[in-house]
C-alpha cells in the first residue's frame, strides 16, 4: 500500500562520505544517546548512519508488507513493528517520537537490529556441529489438529525430511524424538545442550482462537533480559527479574534471520515476522536455539497446504538452507541471502499466475471484457514484476551497503560494544500490542 505521509531518510546517497566517517573519524558516528524517561534511545537518524543504511519512518497503523517495504529499515511510528531487509522484525520496545526525531531503544538497537542487520559479525556465530531437531508435541500431546492432521505428525515428518538434507551438508543431526511419543520440553533442551557445539530447531505449526483467517510465518528466539516478549503488552516484573536472558541471545536471532528469509523467501506465506519468547524450550536451551510457527492449522487453506507432503518437503529444504547459511556466516563475512535474494533467483510467481487469470478469463467471456482484463491483468502483472525488481534493486544495494560498512567500521564497533554492554531496561511504556495469538507454545512459562 503506498502512503502519502512519509519521511525519508536518504542516506545511501551520501553513503561514500559515510564510509569515509567510518574510517577516519568513527567519533563522526558514535552513538548520541536520548534519555527518555530515564531510558536510553538512538534516533532513526544516528542508526542510519551508523550503518550506512536508509531508513524510513512511517505512520503510525500503517501495515507494510514484505513486498512494498522500500527500505533496509523501516519503522512504524509509535510501534514495535519493523522491518529490517524486508523482513518483519518485532522490536522488544515501541519506537516514539519527540522533538520530531523518531527514538528506537538502545536495548532494540544492540539486541534486535545490530544481530538482524549484521549477523555474521555476532561474536561465535556459526559454529555448529551437531543440529538438535524438535519436532513439537508427540504422543498425549497432539498439539494443533486440523481435519487434516496433527501438529505432532506434521512437526515429526518435516523433521524426518530435514535430517538427510541436512546430513548430506555435513552436519551432524540428532532428533528429540524421532517417533510418536511425548518426551517433556526440559528433556528436549537437555539434548540440545549436552551436544557438541549444537544449535536447538524446534518446528511447531500455528493456532489461533481470535482469527480464522490468521495465516504466516514466525520465528522465536529467547526473549532479551528486562523485555516483553512479543505477545506481551508491558514489562512484568518475571521478564525482568525471574528471567535471566541468554548468553547466546545474538546468535539465536542470526539463526532466526538465516532461517526466516530463507522460508520467506521460498515459500511466499504471510510474513508475521521474528519475534521474542519465553517457551520453556527456547529458556531451558543453553545454545542458539529458535522455534518455527509453520503456518495456522486453523486456517482453512493453509491447514491444507501444511498437510501437502511436497509442500512440507519444500519447507524443510527451507529450514535446511537457512541453517547452512547460519553456518557459513563466519566464513563469508557477510549478511545471509534475504527474502529479495531468494525471490529473484525464483520465477515471479506474481506474473504467472496474473498470466494463468488473463487465460482463465479468455477462455470463459471470449468477449472484449475478457480482453480487456487480459490487458489490465498484465499490466498489473509488469507493475507487480518492477515492484519486486525495485525491492529486489534496493535489497541488493543495501546489502552492498551493510558490505561495504562492514569493512569500515572496526573502530566504530567499540562504541556499539559499549551499547550492547550497558542495556538493562526495567520498565517502558506500551503503546502497541501486536496481534495476540494462543497455541501451546505462547503460554508464558514461568519457572
Ligand atoms: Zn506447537
């Protein structure tokens, strides 16, 4: 949906000069921190610039969506919603706005945009020998059922076609069941961290009471010290006191971008984004660790296709390449493939199927309507073809981007280590809730 209200940061025009700052005076470039309410903030302007990346603020309600996101970062004024290299990345506090600058959270800033937007530079990452699958539910536990299946069922058969993919890339593989029994959450992550330089994949697929027409995928990866989760509208005192975080919380959300561009990116499902959780798995898991929400089995369409044994297959290769893309972070030194990667390397879907209608139509009326839908139809299609070029043109370009500032910025980095160092959020104030959403897995555990 285009809007007519928007404010444009335009910094990759002024990039060489950036990158220039970057090297000769990183100060140039440092973090200017706003206190608000005694909290830390950053303005969109000073990440922009840090990262030498565009960025764009837009209004509050407005929904943007994975094909009109025209920016590496965008923001939705007032909210926790964003999209980071056209994924949408839920951040653990709403940004504001004062004085007319829009302020993000020093703790968004280290924990959820710095591992987003340069995930191979997260400190150990990659490192993974052994891949620990979790196939959710099992036995008693049913999970979701659809009236086409079970979530138990579905979870175990995309984690028995992932092994072998996986296997023949060399890694080791070890599932927390491999059949139809129940095996308790704490078991699960006590696999995971008694094996050798292990990451923790646990595949679930989605319910909702609120809204039958729900559909998409996630992502979760562990919920940071002193921040909601995403489902929760404030602060409560277990997130800040109870909960410790992780140690591995940077490398959880690398996984989650690997693996979520890659689904996103194949697969075309609704983009419901990577969120934060306290599920008992992803707390008890000592090593990067990240839960997939498939799509909703209690959506009509969606349940079907989740049934389709082809379409799992699809999805596993998904997963499968995303976490080889996590493993080869250290060793290419630059960000993962994104949702606009994978989506050039594919035919656009988009024109074939406008193609397919404009048939349809011709085949039925035979009358000058048809034609002129057939006309309308591919015209819309060549709109839709240049959208997803220009998106996939503004993907590559940031991309270069993040590359190139990459390269640059080892002296900056200190100043962002010193961020990362010192966030400890105790309260903020809501202003947005995203859609509440109620499965086995969105119950807040508690220990
Ligand atoms: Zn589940």
């Amino acid at each position: 949906m285009p809007l007519p209200v928007k404010r444009w940061f335009v910094f990759s025009f002024v990039f060489a000069s950036v990158t220039i700052r970057f090297s000769t005076a990183a100060a140039a470039v440092g973090w200017e921190v706003i206190k608000v309410n005694g909290h830390d903030y950053l303005t969109v302007d000073n990440i922009s610039k840090f990262y030498g990346l565009p960025a764009e603020v837009v209004p509050s309600g407005a929904k943007i969506q994975t094909e009109t996101a025209n920016q590496p970062l965008e923001f939705v004024s007032g909210s926790r919603e964003a999209m980071i290299n056209g994924a949408r990345s839920w951040l653990c506090f709403p940004v504001l706005e004062q004085n007319g600058k829009t302020l993000v959270s020093r703790t968004d800033v280290a924990k959820t945009i710095e591992p987003l937007v340069r995930p191979h530079r997260v400190a150990n990452v990659g490192k993974v020998q052994t891949v620990v699958l979790d196939p959710g539910h099992g036995g008693h536990d049913k999970g979701q059922v659809s009236r086409y299946g079970a979530e138990k069922d579905f979870a175990l058969d995309v984690a028995r076609k992932l092994r072998p993919i996986l296997q023949a890339k060399g890694f080791k593989v070890i599932m927390t069941r491999e059949g139809d029994y129940f095996v308790p959450l704490e078991v699960r992550a006590k696999i995971a961290n008694s094996a050798r330089n292990s990451i923790f994949v646990s595949i679930h697929f989605n319910a909702t009471n609120d809204d039958p027409n729900a559909t998409g995928f996630e992502i979760f990866s562990f919920t940071p010290r002193g921040a909601p989760s995403t489902a929760d509208g404030t602060v409560t005192a277990s997130s800040v006191y109870m909960q410790p975080g992780s140690s591995v919380d940077a490398q959880s959300m690398a996984l989650s971008a690997c693996i979520y561009h890659s689904l996103l990116g194949q697969l075309r499902e609704y983009d419901r984004g990577i969120k934060r959780a306290r599920f008992a798995v992803l707390r008890l898991t000592k090593v990067p660790a990240v839960l997939i929400e498939g799509g909703f089995l209690t959506e009509r369409g969606e349940s079907k296709l989740i049934s389709n044994k082809d379409w799992r297959a699809k999805f596993a290769g998904a997963i499968g390449v995303g976490i080889e893309n996590y493993q080869a972070l250290p060793i290419k030194k630059q960000p993962p493939m994104l949702v606009a990667d994978y989506r050039r390397q594919a035919k656009s879907p988009a024109i074939d199927t406008a193609a397919q209608e404009g048939n349809v139509n011709d085949a039925e009326g035979n009358s000058k309507q048809a034609a002129a839908n057939v006309k309308e139809a591919a015209a819309n299609a060549k709109q839709a073809g240049a959208t997803a070029k220009q998106a996939a043109g503004n993907a590559k370009q940031a991309k270069a981007n993040v590359n190139e500032a990459a390269a640059n910025v080892k002296e900056a980095d200190a100043s962002l280590l010193e961020l990362v160092g010192r966030s400890a959020f105790l309260s903020q104030p809501q202003t947005s809730t995203p859609a509440k959403k109620t499965s086995i897995e969105s119950a807040p555990i508690i220990p």
